[in-house]
C-alpha cells in the first residue's frame, strides 16, 4: 500500500509483479504503472529484452552412461544387500548410485517403466536410516492403490527384514498419533500429507522429516499439480524454519531410456516449466 508521505517525498517504490513473455519475443516491453488511488502517481519503464537469457526450455537430461553394474555390496549392509534378490544394479542405478546413497542433492529421476526406480527410492531412504537416525522418510505415491502396494512390500522388506516401522497414511487408512509419530517410514498420498502437513507446527513428526519422496509424478495431472508445488513449497518452509534440511526425490515414468536430470535444488525453478514436455496431459 503506497502512503501519501511516501508520494510527497518522492520516496522510491518497488513494484514486483511477473509479465509473461510469448514468443516470439518482441525487442522491449513498455511497462506502464498508473496508481488507483493517487491521481498523477504513475511510471513508465522500458525493459529490453535484446541481451535477455532465459533458462533453457527443455533442459538437457543427463545421458546414460556406460558403465561397469556396481554389485549390491556397494551398499556396504549386509542387511540391506540381503533385500535384493539380484547381484547388480542395474545401469540408471548403477549412475545415480553415488548421489542417492552418498548425497543429499535432490533428485528428480525420469526413467521408464520397470526400470527400478523403486529401488532408487530406497537408496535415498538407506541414506536417511544411515545418516539421520530418528528422522522420518515420506514417500508419497499418487493412487491409494500404489500406497497399498508400496506398503505391502515394505512391511515386509523393511518392517520385517530391517526392524524399521512403516506406516500407511491415506484417507482410508489413519493410524493413531503415537503410530505415526514412532514410524520410520510414512507412505501417504499426496492430498493426505498435504492436510496433514499443514499443521506442521503442531506435529512434531511433520518437522522430523528429512527426505520426500515423490513417486509417479506424471499421474498427478493438471488438476493435481497445485498440490504438488504446495507439499513441496511448505517442505521447502519448514526447512528454513527448522534448520533442518529436507531432501526431495522425485520419480517419474518417461518412454526413453535416459536420466532426465539430478537437479540440486530442483524445486527452486526459475520460472513454471512442464517437467516433462515430450508427454501430453498434465504438469507439475
Ligand atoms: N538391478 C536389478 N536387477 C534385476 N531386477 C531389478 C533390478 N532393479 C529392479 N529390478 C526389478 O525390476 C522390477 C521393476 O522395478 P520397479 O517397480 O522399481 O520399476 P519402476 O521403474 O518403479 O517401474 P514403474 O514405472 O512401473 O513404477 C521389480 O520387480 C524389481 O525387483
Ligand atoms: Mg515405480
């Protein structure tokens, strides 16, 4: 709110408000701002948009490389080792090895289907078991159906096997405070852990989270989008007010057979992009 002492002294205003800019791109955009309330109050300004660098449209994913199949016992835990029935990783968990399990950079991984991208989720919840014990691991998918399969597998795998609690967090299915806040491991959606996220404040298991997993993201089409962006923009709020950082991984389904980016900070955009524009229907 512009105060009339501040129009008298000719004090300087700043205005942010966002433009869009269509392509093809004009040479310069002539912003004029004219007050409602004071007559005569107004500014004109003139942005060139000649030198202007934009991010790239679509970003380049990272090329698959060919590499030697790193063996289980890269884990360095017999316990974990003991989960996977196969020797090797395969070649996109053999690359995103190193980041996931030894890193705390997010991640957004695009891969095609049966391509272990669960197994990558994983990586990045050994991490959490190993390096910050007494945090908590959300992973959210986006059909109860696919919560109901994770934590059907995981109950097993790593409730059973590892002795770490796993609990399911949906509409259908709210366990007690107490369960919740002793789990390890919260398998939620993603309208769930929005709801249940926003009274962070007084749940202290919501501030204990260290990592966010997102699984299927290209399910959440546009109408699901915005709950997307708000999971992770208040994540990204209770980290700054915590201290705490928390690592966000995001999977998503892709026909071709490359890593599409491990952006650090990948939620900070510079400005709204599809995540996937080679795939019609839906955006993040
Ligand atoms: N390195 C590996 N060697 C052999 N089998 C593997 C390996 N990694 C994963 N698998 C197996 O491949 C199958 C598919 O894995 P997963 O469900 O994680 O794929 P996905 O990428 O999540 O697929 P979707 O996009 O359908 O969710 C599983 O049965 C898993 O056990
Ligand atoms: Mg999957």
């Amino acid at each position: 709110m512009l105060q009339k002492k501040q129009v008298v002294t000719g004090e300087e205003q700043q205005v942010v408000f966002t433009i869009p800019i269509f392509e093809p791109m004009p040479s310069q955009y002539y912003i004029r701002v004219v007050s409602d309330r004071w007559l005569g109050s107004e500014a004109v300004c003139i942005i060139n948009f000649q030198h202007l660098i934009l991010p790239e449209r679509h970003p380049p994913h990272t090329e698959l490389l060919d590499l030697q199949p790193l063996p289980v016992s890269a884990l360095g835990n017999r316990e974990y080792e003991s989960l996977y029935k196969f020797t090797h990783f395969n070649p996109i968990q053999t690359q995103i090895f190193h980041t996931l399990y030894h890193s705390d950079t997010n991640v957004l991984l695009g891969a095609p289907t049966g391509s272990g991208k669960t197994i990558a989720a994983e990586l990045a919840i050994f991490r959490v078991f190993n390096q910050y014990p007494g945090s908590k691991v959300v992973y959210i998918a986006p059909l109860k159906a696919l919560v109901r399969e994770r934590i059907e597998d995981w109950k097993i795998r790593i409730q059973e096997q590892l002795g770490k609690k796993v609990v399911e967090l949906t509409g259908d299915v709210t366990p007690d405070m107490r369960a919740i806040s002793q789990a390890d491991l919260i398998v939620t959606t993603p309208e769930k852990w929005d709801g249940v996220s926003r009274s962070w404040h007084n749940r202290s298991y919501v501030q204990k989270v260290a990592i966010l997993i997102i699984d299927e993201i290209h399910l959440l089409g546009e109408d699901r989008g915005p709950v997307l962006e708000v999971i992770v923009s208040r994540t990204n709020f209770i980290s700054s007010h915590t201290n705490r950082k928390v690592r966000v991984v995001g999977l998503l389904y892709i026909f071709y057979s490359t890593i599409t980016a491990c952006l650090p900070g990948c939620c900070q955009r510079p400005r709204p992009r599809r995540l996937a524009g080679h795939r019609t229907g839906g955006s993040v």
